[in-house]
C-alpha cells in the first residue's frame, strides 16, 4: 500500500519546492515535513499534531482531502501514540519541574536568609559600627551659669559617659545629666561605647559664669 508520506514527498519534489519552502508556508518544522515524508510518526509530537501536520501539508500541495486522510487514517495507528510527546520527551519534563521547585525552595530559603540575616544585623548594627551619638544641649561656646545639662540620644544598648560619669538611659536611647563646673571656660565630653566596645565621642566647649 502506498503511503500518504511517500505521496506527499513525490508531489514536493516533482513541483520543485524545497522542504524548507513547505516548513516556512506551513509552520511545521522540517524534520517534521520529513519524519511525515518517511511515515515515521513516531518521531513527531501527540497523534493530533500528527493529523494537524499532514492536513496542512496535503493543503499545502493542493491534493485532495478526501482521498488522502482516509489513506492516511488506515496507515496510522492511533493506539500506537498513547503518549503527549515523542520519545524521551516526557522524562525530559518531569527533570525540568523538579528542578523548578528544588530551585524555588532554594530561593525561599535564600530569601529567609536573607531575612533572617538582615534582621539579625538591624538589631545589632549598633554593636559592630560607632554607635550613634547626638547631643542636643550644651551647644559650642554657649554660656552657663553653673549648672550645665547634658541631653542627647544613643542607642539604647549603649553605655554614656559625661565626662567619664556614667549616665543612665531611658528605653529609647534619651538621656540627661545636669553637672556643675566651677566658672571659667570647660571642655565636656559625651561618650556612648556599644558592647564592642566600639566608641563615639563628641565635645562641647562652653563658658560657665558666676
């Protein structure tokens, strides 16, 4: 019995058209045109891709439908491509999806990570770095009468020192200290020291008069 493919290549090659011609006309690849040419199915996708390709191709070449597809229907055995997808092809898809979810698990847990990580170096930064220190009064060179207050803020894990006095802090960081210099012109030093023992230290220059 002579097959559709044969038929279908004897048509090609007495027009002159080149399989490429037909693949670009009719969007079937080329080793399709050809397994179909060859009446190796097995090489081409499920059996309604099959049945797609070779009505294309037969409308291509302008043959005629009714006679060709029953010839095909009594070729092609159906029951013959119980799989989606040729050969191999659908091992191949079980790999891919694996790999996609062990790779989005590997991005989950990379992103907690990186959560986790930045968290932990949000609440510590303070204990790797100078810690932070802002004194809002005394200002440069401003002037006094006697008793002088200290106020500022730190970080709350910080230890402050005026001049090398421990001063306390409330839970926010904020702290005061209110000292007596004797008139005259003073140097007043604010230190925070984080647990690190990594410092910050600011001086301010005022002028206490009687």
């Amino acid at each position: 019995m002579i097959r559709v493919g044969q038929i279908l290549y004897e048509e090609r090659i007495k027009r002159g058209i080149a399989v490429e011609e037909v693949a670009k006309a009719t969007k079937i690849r080329v080793s399709f045109l050809l397994a179909i040419e060859k009446g190796e199915y097995v090489k081409l996708p499920s059996s309604a891709y099959i049945k797609g390709f070779v009505k294309n191709y037969i409308e291509f070449l302008g043959l005629p439908k009714k006679e060709l597809i029953p010839l095909f229907k009594r070729e092609f055995d159906d029951s013959e491509f119980l799989r989606v997808l040729p050969i191999g092809f659908g091992e191949k898809q079980e790999i891919p999806f694996r790999r996609l979810r062990l790779t989005y698990t590997n991005l989950l847990i990379v992103f907690a990570f990186i959560l986790l990580a930045g968290y932990i170096l949000f609440q510590y930064r303070y204990a790797i770095i100078n810690p932070p220190l802002d004194v809002n009064s005394p200002r440069n060179d401003q002037v006094f009468s006697k008793s002088v207050a200290i106020t500022g803020k730190t970080d709350p894990n910080s230890t402050v020192f005026v001049n090398e006095e421990p001063v306390s802090l409330d839970k926010d960081g904020n702290f005061t200290k209110k000292i007596d210099i004797f008139p005259g012109k003073a140097i007043i030093r604010i230190k925070a020291i984080n647990r690190l023992g990594k410092s910050t230290e600011i001086e301010r220059k005022i002028e206490v008069v009687e």
